[in-house]
C-alpha cells in the first residue's frame, strides 16, 4: 500500500542543483517535548537535552540525565515506522549476535500519532570516542591496522550468519526478513509509489525494481519537458541526463541476466551488511582503539555478493608506491601530503584487510574474488542517473557487452582511475 500522504508532513524533498534531491525540515522538532517524553522515561531526574547535528535523515540530541548521558534521534518521516522499527531491530541483532560496540536502545516510538516530538524518534545510549574522520590522522599505522582487524572479524562473524532474501530485520519477526528500507525505494517520491518493496528473493529481482525507479524518475521528467513548447538551457540539459540515463538503463538491463543467471538457489543467502561503515561511523579514543560503530538505520539484509566488498573506510584511490617526502612541503597548510599518505595507507590496509578475511573465513575471499562484475553491475544502478560516473559505466558496459567470460571485465574503479591516470 501507498504510504498516507499526512504521513509525510514536516518533510520536503528539495532539488539541489547538479546534486539530485535532499530531505529538509519544514517543522522543527520541539526541544521541550523532548524534554518532556525523556522525563517521562527518565523520572525523578534532572534532565538536560541539547541539539548536537543534524544528518541526513535525523536531528541529534544530547541528553544528560542525572549522571547518565544519552543520544536522541529524531527522524524524518522518509519511510514511516519501517525506518525506525528496522534499525531498533538491526541495533538488538547486532548486540546479541556480535561482538560488535553499538548503542543499545532506551526507548523509541515509530508511531507518530502517539509522539509528543511530533516525530519517529529512538533514545539510546551514548557511545565514547570520536568519529574515525577527527582521529585518522593523528592516528598510529598499527592502530590503523588493529582496526582493520577489528572490523575484519565482525565482518567474517556477520559472513557465517545467513539470511534468506533481500529486506530488512523488524522487531517480534523470528529473524524473517521482511520489506526494505533503503534510499533508493523512499528517495523523493518513491516512497509515495505504489511498488514492491520486498522481501526479493533474488538479487535479479532486487535490482530489476531499483532499474525501474530510475526509469520511472527519467519518464516522469520527460513527460514534464515534453509538454512544454520551449525548454531553457537547463531543461534542455535536464532532459538530456534523462535521455542519457534511460540508454544506461536498457543496456544494464540486457546484461541483467547474463550477470546474474537464473538460480535454483532461492531465496538467496543474504547477510546483514552495513555498507557505510565510514570514518564518521566508526568511533574510535584518543589511542585509535575501537569504541564503537553508529548508523544503524537502512541496514538490510543484502545478497554474499554484495558483504564481500571493502568497508567504506577503506575504499579511495590506489596508491602502491610509498610517498616520497621531498614532492612535499608538510608545513603547507594546502600540501596534498596528507591525502596521498591517506591514499597510501589505505592501498595498504585494503590488502590487510583482505588478509585477515582469507585467513579468518576462506568463503568470504572466494566469493570476493567471483563476483566482482555484480558489485560493478550493483554500482552501475546505483549511479546510473550520475553525469560524473556515466563515461565510466559506459565504458564498463561496453566491454561487457564483448567479453567472453562477464567475471573478466575489467572493474569501474580501474577503469575510472586507467583514464585520470593515479598513480
């Protein structure tokens, strides 16, 4: 069923220019009913509640009650209850069947109806450390490395733990998966389409919908366009990426099939992937040690494939060849020492990484090393409406479309980084 367009209210999406569509505020939550719902929680203690950072999808409270200290979230209403209900339930998965630091959840209330926030919102605990972004450069080498192996063995524990189909956890669920919650099925006005949404039993089935999305945003503005009898240059131009981007569409869609042959294997295993363990997600103290890992919400369940890849925080440029200091200046403030040494250290850990995975489970490394076409093809969706990535998608296109063997095309990335010429 379509969501109820009241459900929405205090959201907007809003046209960036050149940068697609962002949610935006047009109520602001009200601190004294935050205030009010956490004493509810929290009696007979002092409460303190004060606005830390907005993301993308939430406003962040700092609570201090008594001596006890807190974080709120309160969300915006882009997937009503099933972003909220979905993350409380990722968040008790993780905690009792990892060793994984996450917050544990106080309280929460997807039910807008009975807010007093007016708002979704989740009460949970603070966690120590700063984010990875802040610490990284002042960070040991080998802290960096026991990282990566800290990461490693949470990520070959989640590997062993299988799921069947492709959605999300919920709560009293039995570990079933259920619809998803992702960006691409409630970005602008798909949450308001009257789609499937889930659970996919196969990734060709999970990826065929994301296809017909973009395919449904590119006929909507066409047909917009196309009742005008003059367009400005910027129309011509909006209406030349829908074009574009309806050509990337029908010629991933003819290799659909070829890259993800039928199967008898259906459902399909799937694992519980966070797939932005970022440096603002990964939160580590003053020494580089592990305290914790945030950003819960839109975690689903997602195809072997798909888990074998490298964790956001280690994905960049290649850079094989160590740096050498007398190209730089490091008392330059705009010296570009400190990236390419970011770049160099990474190069570095993505095979650590890779090490530890094939020493802690073999599986994870042969299926890494299959199935680089469907992360290609996996990416190619995801950016297909992306003026920026759509030479070297249409590169990748065409020598897929000409290679005998599809696992022997060369990957997005070296075909990206072949023609800027990293070195």
């Amino acid at each position: 069923m379509t969501a109820q367009l009241d459900e929405f209210r205090g959201l907007e999406w809003v046209e960036i220019r050149g940068f697609g569509m962002e949610p935006q505020w047009t109520v602001e939550p009200d601190l004294d009913a935050i205030k009010r719902t956490i004493e509810e929680i929290k009696p007979s203690q002092e409460i303190e509640v004060n606005f830390m950072v907005q993301g993308a999808f939430n406003k962040i409270y700092a609570v201090k009650a008594g001596d006890e200290t807190f974080i709120m979230r309160v969300s915006l209403p882009i997937d009503p209850r099933y972003k909220t209900l979905s993350e409380i339930a990722t968040l008790n998965w993780i905690s009792e069947n990892t060793s994984l630091p996450v917050p544990q959840v106080i309280d929460y209330q997807p039910e807008r109806e009975t807010s007093a926030v007016n708002f979704e919102w989740i009460l949970m605990t603070r966690l120590p450390g700063k984010p990875l972004a802040d610490m990284w450069k002042t960070m040991q080498y080998t802290a960096k490395k026991q990282l990566v192996q800290q990461i490693a063995m949470y990520s070959a524990s989640v590997f062993r733990q299988h799921f069947h189909s492709i959605g999300n956890l919920f709560p009293d669920s039995g570990n079933q998966i259920g619809r998803i919650v992702s960006l691409s099925f409630f970005y602008g006005d798909h949450i308001r389409q009257d789609i499937y949404r889930g659970p996919f039993e196969t990734s060709r089935d999970w990826l065929a919908a994301r296809l017909s999305l973009h395919e449904h945003d590119c006929r909507s503005i066409l047909g917009i366009l196309g009742r005008q009898e003059e367009l400005s240059s910027d129309e011509e131009a909006e209406k030349e990426d829908a074009e574009r981007t309806l050509g990337i569409i029908e010629r991933l869609r003819t290799q659909l099939d070829r890259v993800f042959p039928s199967t008898t294997d259906s459902p399909e295993p799937t694992v519980l992937l966070h797939d932005d363990l970022s440096q603002n997600n990964i939160l580590v103290d003053e020494n580089g040690k592990l305290t914790g890992v945030v950003g819960w919400e839109c975690v689903s369940a997602l195809p072997l494939w798909k888990a074998c890849s490298y964790p956001a925080f280690l994905q960049g440029p290649t850079r094989n060849n160590p740096l050498d200091l007398r190209r730089y200046d490091i008392h330059d403030p705009d010296t570009l020492y400190w990236e390419h040494l970011e770049h160099y250290e990474k190069t570095m850990l993505r095979q650590y990484f890779l090490d530890e995975m094939r020493r802690l489970e073999p599986k994870w490394i042969e299926k890494f090393n299959a199935t680089q076409v469907k992360r290609d093809f996996d990416e190619a969706v995801l950016f297909c409406d992306d003026g920026f990535a759509a030479g070297d998608i249409k590169t990748w296109l065409d020598e897929l479309a000409t290679a005998e063997e599809p696992m022997n095309v060369r990957s997005i990335k070296e075909i990206n980084e072949s023609r800027w010429a990293v070195h």
